[in-house]
C-alpha cells in the first residue's frame, strides 16, 4: 500500500471519527467546540510560544503529512490548536494537553536521544504510531472521570483544524461553496476525495 493511499485511508477514517463525534456528543472535541466550557480567567494559560506553535505544526504534519495535497504544517493548524487550547479548553484540559507536549518530547528524547523538531520523519512517524497505540488503548478502558488522553487530543485538533481549513476544504475535499441540487446517491470512483460539507 503507498503512502498515498495509506493517507486516504486515514482522512477517510478520521472524518468517521470525527462525524461520529458530533453525531453522539462526545469526546474532548466536543467539550472544546462547546459554549459550555467554563473557566477562571485569574487560571487562564498565557498565549503559546511561536516556538511551540511550530512544534505543534510539526507534530500535525507528521499525522497528515503533504503528499498530493498539502498536509497539515500548510494549513496552520499549529496555530488553530494553540488557538483552541488557550480560548475553549478547561483549565484541567489545558494542563493535560501542556503537560502532554513535554510527555512527548521526553518520549522522543528517550527513544532517540533528541526533541522532535530535530527528528527524522522515520522518527517522528514511529514514535506518534506508538503513542496513538498507546492512547487507543487508554482511551478504551477509560472512565468518564478521567481526562482523554493528551495524544488523542491532539490528534482531534489536527482532524479539526485541517479539515475545516480552506486547505483542507478547497483541496484535500471538493468543495462547492454554494451547492446545487440534493443528490443523495452520486457514483463514487476509487480514490476520489469526499465531499466537504458546507461551510
């Protein structure tokens, strides 16, 4: 299978995901988009580093990397999850996902003896495998008092933040801006991109 289609299979995957998120209202995802979160502004986190902005970049383009489309580093979903983290999570989640940051890059200082950024891209896609592994796992046995895990979060704000990008709408989707008639049964090619919803 190429790298081509292995991508496919993992947009097409995440957008289920994604979808099924919303359809049954749950998950950290939701708890971020949500009106509902409630925080104390004295607790409230400073404005991420453009040197952690980067390394969020740096870290989505390793989940969706530029192959035919451009990948996540692209559309600037490095700065839509600092975005997201800073004005709807919880303090609690906040301090998961802050916390999270370090877990990985002392994982990957263990594993390889340097910090991601300076990381091969063999290096980087091995460790984030083992840690999605990982968080799967975690997030399967689970209760609801316990936070999600810190990688399965930041996995949710890259499938957010790039396909909710232009980017990702315009070019990684097809996307009609102003859409014609309702056909709810159209032929589908393989390998054909999904249609993106309207914005």
């Amino acid at each position: 299978m190429t790298r081509l289609h292995k991508r496919r299979e993992v947009i097409q995957r995440a957008m289920a995901i994604a979808g099924m998120a919303t359809l049954t209202g749950s998950g950290t995802l939701l708890t971020a988009c949500g009106a509902r979160v409630q925080r104390d502004t004295a607790v409230t986190m400073s404005d991420f580093s453009a040197t952690q902005v980067t390394w969020l970049d740096e870290v989505a383009e390793t989940i969706l990397p530029e192959t035919d489309t451009p990948g996540a580093k692209a559309a600037q979903t490095g700065s839509f999850i600092a975005l997201m983290v800073k004005d709807t999570y919880s303090p609690d989640e906040q301090q998961v996902f802050l916390a999270g940051m370090q877990t990985l890059e002392s994982e990957c200082n263990n594993d390889f003896s340097t910090g991601f950024l300076d990381a091969t891209q063999e290096q980087k896609h091995q460790l984030l495998t083992r840690l999605d592994v990982e968080a799967k796992r975690y997030m399967d046995s689970k209760s609801e008092a316990r936070p999600s895990h810190y990688f399965r979060m930041i996995k949710e704000l890259t499938v957010l933040g790039y396909f909710t990008s232009e980017i990702g709408y315009t070019q990684a989707m097809r996307y009609i801006e102003t859409p014609g008639r309702w056909d709810p049964c159209l032929d589908y090619k393989p390998g054909e991109t999904i249609w993106a919803r309207h914005a």
